[in-house]
C-alpha cells in the first residue's frame, strides 16, 4: 500500500491520497495507516477521537478552531462533495491568515490534514456530504472558537454561488481581526 502526499499553499497541510485498488466489483484503499502517516506527513501524531457528519447541501460548517487543546484533524469524506479549508491562526507564521483549500469527494478519495494551529471548515456541494475525521485531542466547547467564513481578510474562495447555511455559532463568529490566535 501507499499514499502520495502533497503540500498545499500551506507547507503543513497536506493533501493526502492513498492508492486505490479497484475493479468492476467495488475498490479497496487503506484510509490510515499510521506508519505512512507518521513517514510521509507527521512522526508526532496521535489520533485520539473520530467524528462523522452527514450535511445537506449548502450547509457550511465552520471556520472552527480550540484556541486550547488544539486539534490536529484528518479529513475525509465518504458520501458527496465538499470543498474543504483550512487556515493558519498562528500569529507568528508568515502564512498567518492564509488559507488553502481543495475539493474531497467520496470519489476522489482524498483526505486533508489540518494540523493544530489551523482553523477548519467545508461546505457542502453535493445534495448531500458525509465527512469523517480523526482528531489529536478530544473536543471542549468552552475552548471552541469561529473565524467567520467570509471574512474579508482571510479572502476564501468558496466555489459557491449560494448563501450558505449556518448554525448559529457560525453566523455570529469573529473576524479574524477579533478573533483569539495562536502564539
């Protein structure tokens, strides 16, 4: 087995693809495997938790961060399409407030590692998303913090052209400018 990893405009976080097997039955990818994981993309990982969401399309979650305990994320979706973002929320990077972003899709397989440090979020394209992913620390809501998803700043280029649904943590989060940041 095997997984090809690629930087995006964020050196640290990385777009993962693992090889797939298939043939007219189905396909068959390893979706972790910690010794590829720790060679190609990070040694100091430790996955304690993993999350699953089922989202309709239009639906936005995040930009979500814990300003304490942060969390490491691995992100993969199983069912439909979402455009998936992370940004850098740490003060003294010179990428600070920058974001990259990349299309995971059940059939492109592909997964994104969010380290800590980053604020994370997606929104859905298709009818439907499922999205899976593992986490370095557990969640605490009294440390959960929200960037707003069209903070001018930061800039993202959601490739929407609908108004997107929001819980309501999202809709009334913080500009960056506003916003408690990492050292």
């Amino acid at each position: 087995m095997g997984i090809t990893v690629t930087a995006t405009a964020l050196p640290e976080v990385k777009i993962i693809e693992p090889q797939v097997f298939g043939d007219s039955r189905g396909f068959f990818f390893e979706s972790f495997n910690a010794c590829d994981f720790a060679r190609h993309v990070d040694a100091n990982v430790e996955f304690v938790q993993d999350n699953h969401s089922r989202s309709a399309h239009g639906v936005l979650r995040g930009l979500h961060y814990q300003i304490r305990r942060a969390q490491g994320k691995l992100v993969r979706v199983v069912e439909g399409e979402v455009f998936d973002v992370a940004v850098d929320l740490r003060r003294g990077s010179l990428n600070f407030g920058k974001w990259a972003g990349v299309t995971l899709s059940a059939g492109n397989h592909r997964q994104l590692w969010v380290p800590p440090g980053f604020a994370h979020g997606f929104v859905v394209l298709s009818e439907s998303a499922q999205f899976l992913y593992k986490s370095t620390d557990y969640w605490f809501p009294e440390h959960e913090r929200s960037i707003a998803w069209n903070d001018p700043v930061v800039g993202i280029d959601w490739p929407i052209d609908f108004e997107p649904v929001l819980a309501a943590k999202d809709a009334s989060a913080v500009l960056l400018e506003d916003a408690e940041c990492y050292a």
